[in-house]
C-alpha cells in the first residue's frame, strides 16, 4: 500500500486530480517513487494510461530535495480502499473528486480522525483499529445484520 496513488474505475475531473497532486507536490510532500495504480477495468484504456503518464510525469519534473519522503498511500475519489489500509494502520492521504460523497468525514466515521489540507484534499488517521472492519472467520449474512427476515 504504501507509496502508490490509487485511481478509480471513473474519473470525472482529471483536471482537479492532476491540480491536486500538483498541490501536493508544491507543499511539502515528496513524492517520488510513488507508483499509480489504475483500477483493473480501467488498466487496457487508453486515456487512463495516458493520465497514468501525465501524474509521473508531474512527480518525476519536482525538485523534492529538501523535503521529507512521504509514504502514505494516496486514494482518488470514492473508494473503500481507504477503510482497508487505516485498518491495516496506514496514515491515507484522500484526493476528493466530490467532497460531499467522497469524504469520510470524521462526524459520521467516528473513528477517523480527519484533517483538510486544501479543499478536495484530505488525511486521515484511525482512532483505534479494528473498529470499523472486523476481519474475522466468523461468517454473518446481510440477513442477520439488517435483522431481515427471509420471504
């Protein structure tokens, strides 16, 4: 997980991701070595491989020198990879195409510590793990947790 950006299977606004890992480059965080990974569906497009190049190319034209290397994984719009790598005791940096639906706000996730950075920007921190995804053997059908009962 670490030192990877994670692009979605649909980007709506690539302009506001490329502005945004360009504000991140531009204040204080490194960025070199990180690698993008396209969703599996998006991988074999053409116009995602070509974005895929525009971002390295942005990362490997900064001068990082004085700055210290990053190695938080950085998601790109909706995704629940996020949840996965705080449970899994990573620090995430969370690009937001849409603040509204993408965000995890700390209101409603009351264990993630959330903090802006600019205005589609966000990092993220985990309270305490294992209590937001409890991986585990035990099997529970979406029947007993909704207390649904069967037709």
């Amino acid at each position: 997980l670490k030192k990877t950006i994670y692009l979605p299977i649909m980007i709506k606004s690539k302009k506001k991701i490329v502005d945004s890992i360009y504000y991140l480059s531009r204040n204080s965080y490194n960025l070199k070595g990180y690698k993008i990974k396209l969703h599996p569906a998006s991988k074999k497009l053409k116009s995602f491989q070509n974005f895929k190049k525009k971002i390295n190319h942005i990362i490997n034209s900064m001068n990082f020198k004085k700055r210290d290397k990053m190695t938080s994984p950085i998601y790109v719009g909706a995704t629940g990879g996020i949840i996965e790598a705080l449970e899994k005791g990573h620090e995430v940096i969370h690009i937001c195409e849409n603040t509204i639906l993408d965000l995890y706000s700390d209101k409603i996730w009351t264990n993630i510590i959330s903090n802006k950075i600019n205005e589609n920007i966000f990092t993220y921190k985990i309270k305490t793990r294992g209590q937001i995804l409890k991986f585990g053997k035990k099997h529970r059908s979406i029947n007993k947790i909704f207390n649904l009962k069967k037709r």
